[in-house]
C-alpha cells in the first residue's frame, strides 16, 4: 500500500513544481489577415486597458486577444505608474484595409465584447477608414491583420505623413520584466513583443 501511495503521490509533487506556462492570445493570429472583419468607433481617451495613455489615433482590441491573468507591473515612466504586462501592450498594432484604404493603428486598449475579427477604434482613426461614419459607426468587410509595430509605419490622425521607418508609440518603457512598452514618435524598436 505504501508503495502505490508513493507512486500517486510522486507526479503530484513533481506537478506542483512546474511553473504554469501562460501563453499569450495574439501569437496565433499576428501576420494572418483576417478578411470579413469590422470596425467600429468610441471616443478614445483617458488610460486604457494596457496603462497608458490612450492615443486619439489607435485601437482597442479583442478582450480575447489579452493574456488572462497578465500581471500589472511597474513602468519607469515619468509618473511611475503601473502598466499592463502583456504581449498586446509591448507593441502590437493592426493593419485594417478597407475600400482602398489602409491604416494601421496601434492597440492601447481593450474591446471586452470585440470579437478577432472586429476592432473598436478611436474616432479620428474610424474616420480615417470611413469619412462617412459607416452604417450606424460600423464599417464592415475590412481585412484586419495584427502585427509588430516595430515592423511597420503606423497610420497618424493629424493629416502628417509618417516618416518612414518611423512608429508612434509610448516612450520606451521597461517593465519589471524586461520588456518594453511604448506612446512618443520613435524609430522602429528592433526586438519582438
């Protein structure tokens, strides 16, 4: 009896050793476009989902693509304030073609009810896409494609066009674990998420 005891007991504790692994929700869909997808508008403003300053020129992404149980650290921005560890904070934008027309914004924020293939985006940019607001503010059959801002030129609000090799993004913002999240004009980051 104490033998089979043992053996039960042994993977338990070896189990409970391993760390959990949490994987992040937007590996799988970066660089894969996603054709059918819409978007739509709200008045972007305040801090977002990630913690930092939402840009009037950016998106909120899929609550789905957020890593669940994403750890809030420190920053070392100027006001100290914590910020959201995960992937979609550290620098992911999407791409969003529709009509002829191409933007690509980056994600600061959460859309909770946003399905993959739907972004919520901040007024100026909507209108970027739709200059006639959509039907009811949603403008449907877009391509969506998720990817680095580091590896690519996003789209500005103002009318200015982007230097090449250029991103908008936080200024460069180490968290607890290394990683750097951005909002301020910078060159392209080398790296990944």
């Amino acid at each position: 009896m104490n033998a089979l005891y043992s053996l039960t007991l042994v993977p338990l504790v070896i189990l409970s050793l391993i760390p959990l692994v949490v994987s992040d929700n937007i590996s799988p869909v970066l660089n894969q476009p996603i054709t059918g997808g819409e978007f739509t508008f709200y008045g972007a403003a305040g801090r977002g989902a990630c913690g930092l300053d939402v840009s009037s020129c950016s998106a909120a992404l899929s609550g789905s693509l957020f890593t669940a149980g994403a750890a809030w650290v420190p920053s070392d921005l100027p006001d100290g304030r914590y910020i959201l560890d995960d992937p979609i904070c550290r620098g992911i934008c999407v791409k969003i073609e529709y009509q002829g027309k191409t933007g690509v914004f980056i994600g600061d924020n959460q859309c909770p009810e946003c399905a993959v293939d739907h972004v919520d985006l901040s007024t100026d940019a909507f209108l970027l896409l739709e200059p006639q607001g959509g039907t009811v503010g949603i403008a449907k059959d877009a391509t969506i494609t998720y990817l680095f801002c580091n590896e690519t030129t996003l789209t500005l609000c103002d009318g200015s066009a982007p230097t090449s090799g250029t991103t908008v993004l936080p200024a460069s913002t180490t968290t607890a674990g290394g990683n750097a999240a951005s909002t301020a004009t910078t060159k392209k980051a080398s790296g990944a998420c």
